[in-house]
C-alpha cells in the first residue's frame, strides 16, 4: 500500500463518544452470542466493522456524511469509507487483549459500572469536559464536523 493509504483517515472525539455509546454491545453482547474464546478472536473484526457500519449510517443520517472518522480514498474501505480491511489485523490483537484482560480487569470494571446509572455517569460525567479542553490545549483528537480537505477530494 502507498504511505498515503496507510495513513489516510482520522479519528476525533466524535468517535470516541459513538463508541462508549456502542459498548455494551461490543462487549457484553458479543461474548453472550459467542461462548467460544476463538470464534471470538477471530471474528472480531467482524465486530468492529458493525460498529463501524451502524455508527458511520448513523452519523451520515445526522450529518449526511460520517464526521467521527474517514477511511475514504483506501483501496480497501468500504461501506461509504466507514470500514477498512487493512485493520483486521489491529482488531484480532485488540480481541486478544480483551480476551486476556476479561476475567481479571474488565468484567469487574463493566460489573461495577453497569450496576448503577449513578455509576457510569459519574465515570463519564468528566470525560466531556476533558474531550473540549484535549481538542483546545493539543489541537487532538480533532473535532471533524466540517468536511476535512481529504473529504472534500472524494
């Protein structure tokens, strides 16, 4: 792939937000629909390219573009740009770490959190906050709700 491919795409708060939204799903509901730790693994980028399409539809009914991240102008996105193939590799890694982690880190943080709303939202309740004040004081994760130049060559 060129350097250009490799590199094209971004990432913003938006994002982040969408999926903080999304996982439970990605998560809970994922490990309750495959008891198996290899199917898991392997079909993990499975999950994240539903998260990618329901999340990018979504935004492109709010926006009528997908302003949280752009895979467009790589050879292997597909889906309007809102899922790239190329990651498969980076998504088996992140379902292993999360098979690893499982037992001992994770399930014991969504257990504590999900019991109570109070909970969760007073987990969230500084990241909006933090994500205004990141973009202002480092200039990342960039806020995209204008089309990028990237966007504007498609």
């Amino acid at each position: 792939l060129e350097h250009r491919q490799l590199h094209a795409g971004h990432s913003t708060w938006l994002q982040f937000w969408c999926n903080v939204f999304y996982l439970r799903l990605l998560l809970l509901r994922y490990r309750e629909l495959l008891s198996s730790p290899l199917l898991r693994l392997l079909l993990f980028p499975v999950n994240i390219w539903l998260l990618e399409v329901l999340q990018g539809y979504f935004l492109f009914l709010l926006f009528r573009r997908n302003p949280a991240w752009s895979y467009n102008g790589c050879p292997d996105a597909f889906f309007h740009g809102n899922i790239r193939l190329f990651y498969a590799p980076a998504w088996i890694a992140l379902g292993a770490v999360i098979e690893v982690l499982w037992q001992p880190v994770l399930l014991p943080l969504v257990s504590f959190f999900s019991s109570s709303p109070l909970r969760y939202t007073a987990l969230l309740a500084p990241a909006l906050p933090l994500t205004f004040l990141s973009h202002a004081l480092f200039g990342w994760p960039r806020f995209a709700l204008e089309p990028t130049a990237h966007d504007k060559t498609e």
